[in-house]
C-alpha cells in the first residue's frame, strides 16, 4: 500500500512540475531557465518546511510528501539536462558556475524553509 501512495504522491509532483515548467519555460536568465531554478527552489523551500514540522515521523505523510511529491517535483536529472543544454551554447566554465550558484541557492532555501518554521 505505501509503495502506491508514493506513486500517488509522485504522480501529482511530476504533474505539478510539468505545468509549472510549461507556465515557465520562456523565462531566461543569462540564457538559463528560470522555470528549472523556480521549481527546485520552490522544492528545497518546501522539504525544509516539511522537517521543520517534522512531518518524516508520521507514517504516511513522510513518503507521499517527501519522496513522492516532492521528489518528483525536484528532480536533480532535469537540472542537469538544462545545465549541459546551457553548456552547448555558454562554455563548460559558465555552466560550472551556474550549477554552483543554483545548488548553493537551493541548500539555503531548504535552510531558511526550516529556520523559518522551527
């Protein structure tokens, strides 16, 4: 039963990130997309909230939350795919620094998503 509450939860992630990213898609930041940015942004704010309340000890709300939602809705694999896409155009050197800047953003979301709300 809970492995299909996971799928539950990451079919509704991979949805929502679809439609965000579809709304997003035109938005550019030195070449890169801004929908990739917001969406993992969004994502990193949202597990950071998601332990705060400490939510990872109920026994369904962690998986269908945390590893189905928000797993799908954050994936480290289309992050990826928009930084070589960006390093076809920019340079390897550019694209490093970018991916740096991104993950680094991302850690501190998660931060400030748990310092907010513990």
């Amino acid at each position: 039963m809970i492995y299909f509450l996971i799928g539950v939860g990451a079919f509704f992630g991979a949805v929502s990130r679809y439609l965000l990213s579809g709304y997003l898609e035109k938005l550019l930041l030195f070449g890169f997309p801004l929908g990739t940015i917001i969406i993992n942004l969004i994502g990193c704010y949202l597990i950071g909230v998601f332990l705060a309340f400490n939510f990872s000890n109920k026994d369904l709300v962690g998986p269908i939350v945390a590893i189905g939602y928000l797993s799908s809705f954050t994936t480290f694999s289309a992050f990826t795919k928009e930084v070589l896409l960006f390093s076809n155009s920019n340079g390897w050197i550019p694209s490093i620094f970018i991916a740096l800047i991104i993950s680094s953003l991302c850690v501190f979301s998660t931060f400030i998503g748990h310092k907010m709300f513990s």
